[in-house]
C-alpha cells in the first residue's frame, strides 16, 4: 500500500506538470473554459492509465504506454489549439522530450537520497517546476519563433524524440534498463538539452540582429512620419497666413460696423468667425508616441470621411518600446484605413480603437471590410501580392519580441486584430 502511494503520488505530480507544461509551450484557440477542460482530459487519461499500470505493478508495460498514448494525445488534441500542425507537433514533441528527460533524472538522482520512491517524487516536482519556470519566464519569446521556424530546428526535437522512444520500446524492464544504463542515458539527455541549448542561443543571437533591422525599419518609418507631419505643418502655416490676411479684413469690417452702431451684424460675423478657429487638439492618451500616431491617423481617416471610434488607457512609461507600440498601432490604424476606403459610399466607414494598460496592454483594432479576408493556417491574414503584408508581419514581429498573443478575427463583415503584451 505504501508503495503505491508512492507510485500515486509520482503519477500526479508528472501528469500534471505535463500538462502546465503544454499549456505553456502551445497558443489555444478557443476559450479559457474550453482549453482547461481539454487539458483536464488529457490530465485524467494520463493518471488513470498510471494508476491501472501501478496496480498491475508493471512500470514497463506504463513506459510503453505513456509513449503511446501521447502519440494518440497529439493527433486528438490538435484542432483545440491555433497553432499549425507543425507547430503543434514540434511543441508536443518538445513537452514529451521533457517528460521523459525529467523521469530519468529523477529516478537516477533518488537513488542516492534516502527514502528513493518519495525523493523521486520530489525531485521530479523541482525538474518540472524548473522546466516550466524557464520556459514561461526566459524561454517564451524565444520559443514562439523556433516553433515558428520548425522546419529548421525539428530535427533536434524529432532526433531525440526518436532515440528516447526507441530506448522505451526496446526493453522488457525498464527499471534495469534506468539503473544499468545510467551513464548512456546522462549523455543522451546532455547531448538533448545541448541541442536545444544550441537552438534558443542561436535565436537569442539572430533576434538580436533582428531587433536592429526592425529599429532600423521603424526609424525608416518614423522619418516618413515625420516628413508627412511636417507636410502638415507646412500647410498648417500656409493657412495660417490665409486666415491672418482675412483677419485684416474682418477686423476692418467690424470697425466698420461698430462705428455704424450696427452691433447685431457685428456680434454674428464674430461668433462666425470663432465657430472656424481651430478646436484644441484632442489627446487620446498620455503616452507621446502613440498618441501623436492615433492624432495623425485619425486625422487621415477624417479627412477621407472615415468615422473613429478611439479609446485609449495608455500611460506614458511602459515596459516595452512606446515607439515600436506606436509603428505596431500606425500599421493597424493604416490597414483599417485602407479597407474602409473600398467600401461603398452608402456602408458605414467606422473604425474602432481600443486600448487599455493594467500591467497587461490589451489593443483590439476593428473595421468593416469589403470581400473576402481569407485566414492561413496559423489565423493570420493571407497575404497573395507580392510587396504586401510587411506591415502585418511588423506587426506579429513586435508581439512576438514582447511575448504576446495576436488573434485575428472575420465574421460578418468585420475584421477584428487583437493584441495581448
């Protein structure tokens, strides 16, 4: 009975952490409620066939087990989460790598601790908490894009995957096979984490000369911006001129009428000319840059009779680049400009912007469409011409840099994009 406490215990402790686990490697695609229940399952499934194996006292006939129903697991489970398929079994692979890797070294370890079926226990709850730490705190970011560019990095998931599930279906006593060939099985699991090692140094080398051809493109853009505002401000001086050459004349005009005692036309042709006089600016939030784009985009769409819906909550000191925020925001803004300009004259042109900052920035842009907006398999926009789609692509750069969600949404006529940092 103790010893099967002891088993109890360690199954789950493992299929839990397996599954804190895959909710931190994969991006669900449905509802919080919807995701837990399926993670729940395969909670359940995962323990209960522990259970019947414990109680027979085979762990082998477990091991063998375990290696095939996550390989079940992986093809049911799929279509609950927005990740594409290669995506998805990258991701899977990795969880079962670390599973597996994390078994070894606990059941190697607690041989040297005393009370080895609890230690076991113990040290695996540390492997997976340190595991699952790494990857949500550290790693994330980082892991998005190799999962992103699986075609790349697959074979040192699938190579391992491979060498560890051999080693699992070709013994007939698992416990021996741990105990013998524990020195083979360090290197395995050295050479495995040297692997991935190799992969996110690598990523963390080539993001580092990603963020700069991106600061290099956003300082590109913020020039256009800022030879566009300039633009403006020449013409607002232009103006300017215009209406102190009027003001000559309207002020001769009221001398005109007030020497007259004519005060009625007097006082109409003054409150005339206050109703034309620039109204203040509008700030939409106290962060600079962001709110000199949503100014300067808001006034394009105005200017092409285009209605804004605009409510922002940002403040001025934020943890990531207010610039990159500020470009990333300009990029939405333009595109929901660009699609309520092909609508027709009679349809409602309407854009809305909502965003609001409480330790998390939630930014939801949304705007009617005309024809088809077709989603690729990984939910993003599909993009057919060539020399398109860059500013879609800044876009999810600077979500994933930042470790954020992206989720597009097309349903009845509206194109919805919304942004979790």
């Amino acid at each position: 009975m103790e010893m099967f406490l002891a088993h109890f215990l360690r199954a789950t402790v493992s299929a839990a952490a397996n599954v804190v686990l895959l909710s931190s490697l994969l991006q669900p695609k449905y509802s919080r409620k919807g995701t837990n229940l399926v993670l729940l399952t395969i909670f359940t499934l995962n323990l209960s066939t522990a259970v019947f194996c414990y109680t027979s006292g085979n762990l082998t006939l477990l091991t063998k087990i375990d290696v095939i129903l996550f390989t079940l697991l992986c093809f049911a489970a799929r279509p609950f989460f927005r990740d594409s398929f290669m995506q998805w079994l990258f991701s899977y692979i990795t969880a079962i790598n670390v599973s597996i890797i994390v078994i070894i070294l606990s059941f190697i370890f607690s041989r040297f601790l005393p009370y080895p079926q609890y230690a076991n226990t113990v040290l695996r709850l540390f492997l997976f908490a340190a595991f699952i730490l790494l990857f949500r705190k550290v790693l994330r970011p980082l892991y998005r894009q190799v999962a992103e560019h699986w075609t790349v990095f697959f074979y040192v998931a699938g190579s391992a995957f491979l060498a560890f599930s051999w080693l699992m279906f070709n013994t007939d006593d698992i416990v021996h096979t741990l105990t013998v060939q524990a020195v083979p099985l360090l290197w395995l699991i050295l050479v495995t984490l040297a692997g991935y090692g190799s992969v996110f140094h690598g990523l963390r080398s080539v993001g580092a000369e990603y963020r700069l051809k991106q600061d290099k493109t956003l300082l590109e853009l913020s020039g256009e911006t800022m030879k566009q505002r300039l633009a403006f401000m020449d013409e607002a001086v232009g103006q300017m001129r215009v209406v102190q050459h009027d003001q000559r004349h309207l002020n001769a005009t009221l001398l005109e009428l007030m020497q007259n005692g004519d005060v009625e036309n007097a006082s109409a042709l003054l409150h005339k000319q206050i109703a034309a006089l620039p109204q203040k600016p509008v700030r939409y939030c106290e962060n600079i840059a962001v709110n000199a784009a949503v100014s300067y985009y808001a006034a394009l769409a105005e200017g092409r009779r285009i209605s804004c819906d605009l409510r922002l909550d940002i403040p001025e000191k934020l943890p990531f680049s207010d610039l990159a925020l500020s470009m990333t925001l300009s990029n939405l803004m333009e595109n929901a400009i660009h699609a309520c300009e092909k609508l027709d004259s009679q349809e409602e042109h309407c854009l809305c912007v909502r965003a609001i900052y409480t330790g998390q920035l939630i930014l939801e842009v949304e705007n009617p469409y005309f024809g088809e907006v077709l989603l690729d398999e990984n939910g993003y926009p599909a993009v057919w011409e060539e020399g398109h789609g860059w500013g879609g692509e800044s876009v999810r750069a600077f979500v994933r840099e930042n470790g954020g969600e992206i989720l597009y949404q097309v349903e009845n006529g509206v194109f919805n994009v919304r942004l979790l940092i």
